[in-house]
C-alpha cells in the first residue's frame, strides 16, 4: 500500500483516460486511522460531500459508524439508500426543498433525518410544513463562527433557541459549527483559533443547560481542525477529506497521515511543440478553481509543468528532449479531490482483495429521485 509506485494500475490498459480511481485498500486505511483518532467512534461524523459514493459509505458503515453528514438532499438520499442510521443535511432547506426534506424522511423511515436552520422565519415556514405533513423535522442551529457564510452569530443564537423550542413540528437537538476558515498549515496558529471557537461553543451550552437542563449537542469542524476538536472537546467532529485525501490536504496538514487514495488516470494526446505535451485533463477532468499550478500534481512525472488548460485538454511544458509519446500514460493527485470526484459519473475502485469494480458517484448530482 506504501510502495512508492502504489498508483501504478495493472489495467490501465484498458482504463478510459481522462477518469478517476479508488483506491480501496488506502480508504479503508484511512477510515482505520480516523477512528484510532478519536476516544470514541459514536463522536464521528464524516461528510459524505468528498466521495458521495454508495461504497464508500458502506465501508464506513462496516467499520461501524453510525452518524454522517452531507451538503445536498442527493447526498442525503443517497445515504438514506445506505439505511445509514443518522444523517445531517448540513444545508438550511427552503422554498421547495423544505418538501423534498419532508418526502426524504417519509422515503427512507430507517434513517433519522436533521437540518439546519439560522433564523426564525425559516423555522417557522419548517414547522408549519412540518404539521401539515404530521411529522417532525429535525434541526439544529446554525452558528456562524468566522466563516461568514451561513449561520447566526453566537450571540444571537440563545435567543432562537428559545423560539426553535416553542415551535411545534420541530424538534431542536443542539448546534452546528463549521471553521472552514480556519486552514493555517501552522498547527499551532490552527489550534489556538479553534480553541476560541471551543469557548464561545462551551459558553453557548452552558447558557442552554442553566436555562433547559439538558446539554444540547455540538457537531464542529471539519478536516482541518478535526485533531483538535477530537482531543480537547466531546464534541462530534465532521471529517471528510479523509477518505480519499488530495494533494492540498497533504501538503497543509502534515500532522494528519491519511494516505491519498483517489488519482487520475490522463494520457498524452499531443506533442504541439518540441517542449510541450498535451493532455487530456481538461477543466472538465479535474477541479479547476485554483490556479493553474494547483489543480494536478502527476506522481510519475512530478517535473511537468502546467502551460494552459481548456475544457478538454491540460498543456504542459516537458522540457526539450522530454520522451513523451502520445498515448503515454500520467497519474495524477487532484490538489482539491471533493469537486474533482463531482466531475465523474462513475469511477474504478481497486482492491487487492478483488479484481476492479465499477462504482457510482451516485449523489453527484443536485437531484436523484426526490
């Protein structure tokens, strides 16, 4: 699994390029050290948004976790197709997804549905849904604590808690904190951010247990600040790169050995010029929001430099007297693995154990059925 050329695919002659592959054995690898992690697994919570696979979270459900969290309603659906016991849309649905919220929960009664919400409008227009339907909706509170982007300030948060609590047809479990702001590759500049958040969260629950008698539950982080969460708090923690891990996470957080295990299969498509070689690993193939040096890393030719890429093809600089041929094979580690698998319908899962699979990426769309 640690070979240096652990990559290297005994099919890759019959493998389509551009396409992605899944690397079992290092998945199931990094779900073994997620949880060595931690002093308990029930604190897990990994979001599903980087692999939004069917097998994935199978693997995950046999190395018995039981709570997961994800961004979309196919990614719920996904995970309510999985009979995965407790799942956290975590997402404020409104206007019509209010419904298909409801429909997912009447869809897959195996599974325990919980939302997000921010203000007291949206709650209302839930629970008034909600009664219609004769059901409840699950929910938790939405802080914003520095990333701007959703949720309500911590200040403000005890006041909704109070008003989430007299509403009929919601039932409020506690808060939802998300730091993906905080991703200094300097552990001990990320610790002490997080640390603050810890306070503010710890202070907002003491409010909630004076006031209710009953300690509401904290679901904080993500990868980056994952470590810390795990040892300093007994809060649930939310993972989720590190099921298949990229090339960014590697580099910026050194403290976390989780093994890459998703890579891109490209050939050489071209030789415009005597210095340069084109590829098939187009925007298309690969996440491409960051600039162009940061988009692919090739493990079998680390040396390549990025020149341009369009749609279909990534043109890079070899060098004089390079050897290239078209039709040569390049593997490459995404820098950004989450939209990268969002590219793929489907992608090969490699197994020492098996010979190679197929698997959907079946939540990679906004919709499935509901």
């Amino acid at each position: 699994m640690n070979k240096p050329n652990w990559y290297e695919l005994d099919v890759v002659a019959h493998v389509s390029s551009p396409g992605l592959v899944f690397y079992e054995d290092r998945i199931r690898h990094n779900i073994d050290l997620l949880i060595s992690m931690i002093d308990d697994k029930s604190r897990l919570r990994p979001h599903v948004k980087t692999h939004k696979s069917v097998e994935v979270t199978k693997l995950l459900l046999e190395a018995g976790l039981q709570k997961f969290k994800c961004a979309t309603i196919a990614e719920a659906e996904m995970l309510g197709s999985c009979e995965a016991p407790d799942v956290l849309l975590a997402y404020q649905p409104v206007g019509p997804n209010i419904t298909r919220f409801i429909a997912l929960q009447e869809r897959f009664p195996k599974t325990s549905f919980s939302c997000l919400v921010d203000n007291p409008e949206t709650a209302t227009s839930m629970a008034n849904l909600a009664r219609e339907h004769k059901t409840t909706i699950r929910v938790y509170i939405d802080l914003n604590v520095g990333m701007n982007r959703t949720g309500i300030h911590p200040d403000k948060a005890f006041r909704l808690y109070e008003y989430i609590t007299a509403l009929e047809g919601l039932t409020l479990l506690g808060f939802h904190a998300y730091d993906g702001h905080i991703h200094d590759s300097d552990y001990g500049i990320r610790q002490q951010k997080v640390t603050e958040i810890i306070h503010v969260l710890h202070d907002l629950s003491r409010q909630i247990e004076q006031r209710y008698h009953q300690k509401p539950t904290i679901i904080a982080g993500g990868t980056p600040s994952f470590p810390i969460y795990a040892v300093a708090t007994d809060f649930e923690c939310s993972p989720g790169t590190f099921a298949l891990w990229d090339n960014g996470y590697q580099q910026a957080f050194q403290e976390q050995h989780f093994l890459p295990a998703a890579v891109l299969v490209s050939r050489v498509v071209s030789l415009p010029d005597e210095q340069l070689i084109c590829t098939d690993l187009g925007h298309k193939a690969v996440s491409a929001e960051n600039e162009l040096s940061r988009r692919v890393t090739f493990l079998n030719a680390p040396n390549l430099v990025p020149v341009s890429q369009s749609e279909e093809h990534l043109v890079l600089n070899a060098g004089v007297q390079h050897g290239y041929k078209v039709g040569d094979v390049l593997y490459g580690l995404p820098h950004h693995v989450c939209p990268t698998v969002a590219l793929y319908d489907d992608v090969l899962s490699v197994s020492s154990e098996r010979p190679p699979e197929v698997w959907k990426i079946s939540s990679r769309k906004r919709k499935e059925t509901i």
